[in-house]
C-alpha cells in the first residue's frame, strides 16, 4: 500500500465512524474493565486511550473495575489461600481489607493513565456518597463473607462528575445497611450502573472474543443478538459456565433500559473503537427489542 492508499483507507476509517459519533454523541457508556486488559500494561494503555477517545468525540464514558487476579495475589501473599464458591470469592474480614486495599490501588493507578491522555478522571468506589447499596449476598444459603449484592445505585456523585466534565472510574465496593464494606461483583455492579444512569451501551472487556454458537468452534462468532434470541440461546445447553451470568446480565441491563450491551475481547488492541465505530465490529452485541440491527453481511 503507497502512502496515497493509506491515507485514503485512513479517510474511509474515519468516514465510516462517523454515524456512530454522531449517533452517540453525548450518550453515556459504561466500560467494564478486567481480564488480561488489567495485567497487560499494553492493552491497558490500549484501553484507556480508547476510553479517552470516546470522551473527546462526544460520549460520556463511566469505567467500572474488577481486580480479581490482584486481589488473589496479595491474598496469598497476607497468608491466606483464595477461596471460591459457585463463582464468588469467600471473603473475610481480611480477604476484605485487602480486596480494597488492591481495587484501590488499581482504581488510582487507572485514573493515572487516564490523566496521561489529556482527560480528567476521578476515582471512586461504590462508598463514596453511598453510590452503591448492598444486601449480604450468600451463595446457595452459604455464608461468604462480605461480599454485596446492589439493592440500589445513587447517581448524584456519578452524574456530578460526568457534568464537570470527569470519566468516573469506580471500583465495586459497596456499602451495606450496617455501613461495613462489601465486594461486589464487578460484572453486578457495572449492570446496576448501567441501569441508574440509563447508560446507552454498556461494554464487557473479557478474554474471549465474544459469543459463539458452538463453543468449540472460534469461527461461529456471533455479532448480534436480540433478548428473544439471547434468551433461547441461554436455554440451548451451548453456554459456557463463565458466559452464562453474563448473558443474563446483559439481558437483565437491557430489560432495565440499557440500549446495548457489548461483549468483547480485551486482549485485542483497541477493541472499544473496533467494536463501536466499524459496521462489523469484533465481538458481539446483544440489543434491544426497539433496536436497529447495524451488522449486516451486505455492509
């Protein structure tokens, strides 16, 4: 390709995300962040540049936050051996202060890169101005600890930031009735976000490309799903352990007013651009009953 090519396929790029600037500018998006896209120092700088992006152009982006795998690290390093059950971790009062001690951590050192690329972020959990609300989350009627299901999101704080012209970057701790400190799942809490603030989309960055109609089979990727079709999908026996809570959380999301819910995969470079701004995109979308279709194989 001569430089004339490239410039001209550089032009074509930007034509092709512009219906998609224009359609969601001033539209808020919750991004939520973790998986290899958290332990890799590339792709989280490919990540936060998106996001910043995202911002410039015109969205009103919310990142929310995971740290599982660094939580599970300085767990082991304070003498305990994480402890899982059905999925969520057991934690104590220990495992607790360390978990916040970690999101912490992460949140600040996100808002850091965030700043590198020119937009302004602040960091917060789901304690500060009572964001989020917990009940005491069991599993299966097993005692787990302090770990918090939302009952209700408080969007003064988020919605504050957003009109000063901050990303909100929020790390799921959440503050139970008894005002002790609760670990919330990070999936959970960035589909009750989504729902309080009406976010327009809401994208999941994982480590697998998206939704596949056989699990088996990486080429039976599926770009877009409807709730109907999403639902049978859930009933078809083809859902992997992991990829089962979070279709329901995006069924639940969109059920709740959220537009479009994103499944992605974060190891790739800039996968929130690739997945928003193109007409195929890379991973799959599940929409909304009143929603246009936007991957069509004509396109």
């Amino acid at each position: 390709m001569d430089n004339m090519e490239l410039w001209l396929h550089k032009a074509e790029v930007l034509i092709e995300a512009l219906p998609y600037i224009r359609e969601f500018n001033g539209k808020k998006i919750v991004v939520k962040y973790g998986g290899s896209a958290m332990t890799d120092n590339q792709l989280k700088k490919s990540v936060i540049t998106d996001v910043a992006l995202l911002k410039l152009v015109g969205f009103k982006p919310i990142i929310v936050h995971g740290g599982g795998k660094e939580i599970s690290k300085w767990v082991r390093l304070s003498g305990q051996e994480p402890e899982f059950v059905n999925g969520l971790r057991v934690t104590d009062a220990k495992t607790m202060e360390v978990a916040e001690m970690v999101l912490n951590k992460v949140n600040k050192g996100l808002v850091q890169y965030m700043e590198s690329n020119g937009v302004r972020a602040a960091g917060i959990s789901g304690k500060d101005g009572y964001t989020m609300k917990v009940r005491k989350k069991t599993s299966n009627g097993k005692d787990i600890g302090f770990v918090g299901e939302v009952t209700e999101v408080n969007t003064e704080l988020i919605d504050t930031l957003i009109e000063n012209d901050f990303v909100p970057v929020i790390c799921p701790i959440g503050l139970g009735e008894d005002f002790n400190s609760y670990n919330i799942n990070a999936d959970d809490a960035a589909c009750a976000i989504a729902t309080a603030v009406g976010a327009e989309k809401l994208a999941f960055l994982t480590d697998i490309e998206g939704v596949y109609a056989d699990p088996l089979d990486p080429s039976s990727l599926i770009s877009e799903l409807s709730i109907p079709e999403a639902k049978e999908f859930l009933k078809s026996g083809n859902v992997g352990g992991g990829m089962l809570p979070k279709i329901q959380n995006c069924i639940d999301a969109i059920e709740n007013g959220v537009a479009r819910v994103h499944i992605l995969d974060g190891r790739i470079e800039h996968c929130l651009l690739l997945e928003f701004f193109t007409n195929k995109g890379i991973g799959t979308a599940i929409i909304g009953d009143n929603e246009r279709r936007y991957y069509d194989d004509n396109k």
